[in-house]
C-alpha cells in the first residue's frame, strides 16, 4: 500500500493523530500529531510491525477481524487517548488499516463544546415552540354591519403588502385579533407571529426582549445571552400592542430597527439583520403625544404608515348579536347546552353603549351564563351596570314623553282661550315665545 502525496498532505494537517499499517502489519505512516500526542516518533515506528514498538496494539486484530474499534482506551507516558480503528478495503479486500488518535481532553473539549450548542439549540428550541402562532384569520371577524365590512375589506387589502400598520381604537375594539388576521392573510402567514404588550415590561426590560442581550452585558444577564424577539420573529409579523407606552430609549432603537431593518443586541457590537413586519397597536392619541414631547415625531411616521382605525362596539351594533353569539357558542360547546338569549337580553345588549367594546361583550355573555337559571339568558342576568343603564334609558324616555304631553296640554289651553284658528295660533306661538312651525310640531 503506497500513501500519495496529496494524501500524506492531507493527513499531516490533522490535529488528530494519524497512524496507517499494510496488510503485512508494518506501519506505512504516522502524522505529526500523532507524535505529539503517544510520544512515537516517526523513525522508530515506520518500517517496523506495529507489535514490535506498540506492545499491546489492537490495530492488527482490524485487519483479521475486518472490524473498527471504536472509543479503545489508551495511556502512555502518563497522557490518557482514545482510539477509533477501521480497516482500509480496496476492491472488497482489506489492504490495511488506520488508527485515528485524540487526546481525552480533546474529547472533553469537543464534548464539553457540543453540550454548550446542544444546550442553546434546547434553549432556541424551547423559544421556538412558545413563539406564537396567529389563531384568528379574517373569517374570524364579525362583519354584520356595514362599518366591520369596510374595514374587513381595507385589511384583506393592506395584508397583501408589507408595509407597518398602526392600529388605533378604544380598548377592546378587538386590536390583536386584526393583526392576527393581517398576518394569516398576507405572504408571512407560514411564520412566527409574536405579540407583545409593551406596558408589561418596566424599565429596560422590554429593551432586552425586544432586542436581547450577548453574555454578561449586565448584571443578572444570562451566561449565554438571550434571543430578542425581534430576531425570534424573522421572517413573521410582531405585534407591539400598547406601543405609546415604551421610553425614549427603546423608541430610539426601534426606529433605528425600522429603518435599518437590524438589530443590535445589548452589549453586542453586530448588527443582525432581520425580515419583520411591524404591526402595531395603540388606544391613546399618539399624535397628541407627538405634540406634547413624549413620543417621537420620526417613529410616529415610521409606524403610521398605513394608520388604521377600529370602531368602538357602540358605532357597529349591528355586530352586537351576532358577536354575542359567537360567544354564547364557545359556552354551549362547553356545556354541551343549547343557550340562547332571551328576547328581553338582546334589547338590553343592543341598547347598552359598551365602553369596554368587544372585551366588555365577552366578559358579559360569560357572566349571564354563569347567572341564567335555565339554557335561556334572560334580561335579569346580565350584568347590573347594564340592566341599569337601560333603566336609565328609559326613564329618561319617560320624562321626554311627560314633557311633551305638558307641553301639548299647555298650548291646547291657550288655544282654547284664543281659538284654534290661524290667528289664534299665531297668537298663542308669540305669548309662548316659540315659533309658529314649533306650535304646529309640538300639537301633533
């Protein structure tokens, strides 16, 4: 067996050890490492039969046995290795056999170094899997009355782009459930979705989530750092739901995010380029804030390129109901019970103004479910602020009703006193101080 010289090139750049016997069992070749690591050098083992100079050696029960040895424990000189053998086949016959050396602290590095990556691919991993997915898609949405439509119909349009949304709308407008939609509906759908709620995280906190961390850039940090969620979202949407709330710091670096379409780690000096779209979402005035200081006038731009604003509950009520059912079914699911609402329930539901919107809507239904006492919500077990400010409603009905009969009852007086015709009523809208088509209006 002859060992060219691209061949002997090759192995003599190994940092492992490197030692080759013919089939007559003499070694044909030995590589510097291998040197290094048994103390062998190479004149006194070339030429020679490996048993003559490696008492012991296994490598020569390859060739008989046409089988590797794998993990073969060694220790000389008082340096501990590992051996993995093979035989060399050449047309189906055994031609020689090799002997592949590492020292037992090189394996301890090499393993020592593979638990650290399998470690942080567990760690990536578990990241992965509590990455978001969107649940809701534009089907989802409720659209019976004509104001849901329009806006269904403007997000089925923008989802097709790829450009930031800003989401504006009273508190339970139903803010996240849009952005799910957008992202199921646009070219991302088959990446992460992640929302996040910037009023949660005080301080720096939300810097470090959205943008994460290299090893020891403060105290109390990771050893191995963190993956912000900006990088765990790319090639996805992230939510930043309540963004007027973040500082002036965090504003700065996620304007310089949208711009640059990077990210730079706390403590890191790389810049890591990421594919996101940014939806975000907000119930204050951020123009106002602009105008006042406290939010950046340039971020402000960046994320209200295409502004979108969601309806309070109170000016789509024809979507009252039929949300209402569609809440009433995920407790009839549950209790494996034909609920439905009683005639008396939908007139309070479609009279009250729900400040709350959709969320205050939901709480509601669920509430009147635990309180109904047969599979009927009735009016009585809705919650008491809305069984009141019906009332209320129609009490102040009532005294517009009393008004006007006091004011009919008042103006038939008078016209009996100065006669119902023309003239008479003309005089009667004068000594009244009303005009004489109020008269004719108030008299009907």
């Amino acid at each position: 067996m002859v060992i060219d010289t691209w061949i002997r090139s090759v192995f003599d750049s190994l940092y492992d050890g490197i030692l080759i016997i013919g089939k007559d069992e003499n070694v044909k070749y030995v590589n510097a490492s291998y040197t290094r690591i048994t103390g062998v050098k190479e004149e006194d083992i070339v030429g020679r039969k490996l048993r003559e100079v490696r008492h012991g050696a296994r490598l020569p029960n390859v060739l008989l046995t046409r089988k590797p040895i794998v993990g073969a424990l060694r220790e000389e000189n008082g340096i501990d290795y590992i051996v993995n053998m093979s035989p060399i086949l050449s047309k189906g016959e055994v031609v020689g056999a090799i002997s592949i050396v590492s020292t037992i602290d090189d394996a301890l590095d090499l393993s020592q170094t593979l638990n650290r990556y399998q470690s942080k691919i567990a760690k990536l991993e578990g990241r992965i899997k509590a990455i978001q997915r969107a649940r809701y898609s534009m089907d989802d949405m409720v659209t019976a009355d004509p104001k849901s439509r329009e806006l269904k119909k403007l997000l089925l349009r923008i989802s097709k782009k790829d450009t930031t949304i800003l989401l504006t709308g009273e508190s339970g407008t139903g803010k996240e459930m849009a952005a799910q939609a957008i992202h199921n509906a646009s070219d991302r759908a088959g990446g992460p979705f992640i929302a996040v709620n910037c009023a949660s995280f005080g301080g720096n906190l939300l810097e470090s989530e959205l943008f994460g961390y290299e090893e020891g850039s403060f105290t109390g940090a990771r050893k191995d750092g963190k993956l912000g969620l900006f990088e765990a979202a790319d090639g996805g949407t992230i939510f930043l739901d309540e963004i007027a709330e973040i500082g002036a710091e965090v504003q700065a670096k996620l304007l310089r995010t949208l711009q640059e379409k990077t990210v730079r780690r706390i403590g890191g000096i790389r810049e890591i380029s990421v594919d996101v779209r940014v939806v975000a979402a907000t119930n204050k005035d951020l123009e106002a804030m602009v105008s006042s200081g406290t939010f950046r006038e340039d971020l402000f731009y960046r994320l209200s390129v295409f502004p979108v604003m969601l309806p309070p509950l109170r000016e789509r009520r024809e979507d009252i109901i039929p949300l209402a059912e569609v809440f009433l079914q995920q407790h009839k699911n549950d209790l494996k019970s034909d609920i439905s609402l009683g005639d008396d329930a939908r007139k309070m539901l479609l009279s009250y103004r729900w400040p709350g919107n959709i969320r205050e809507l939901r709480n509601s239904i669920e509430f009147a479910v635990n309180m109904m006492e047969n599979d009927i919500i009735a009016g009585r077990n809705l919650p008491v602020r809305i069984q009141a400010s019906v009332e209320d409603d129609f009490k102040a009905e009532s005294l517009s009703e009393m008004v006007r009969k006091f004011e009919r009852e008042e103006i038939m007086k008078h016209l009996d006193l100065h006669g119902h015709s023309l003239e008479g009523k003309k005089k009667v809208a004068e000594i009244l101080g009303i005009s004489l088509a109020s008269l004719y209006s108030k008299i009907k």
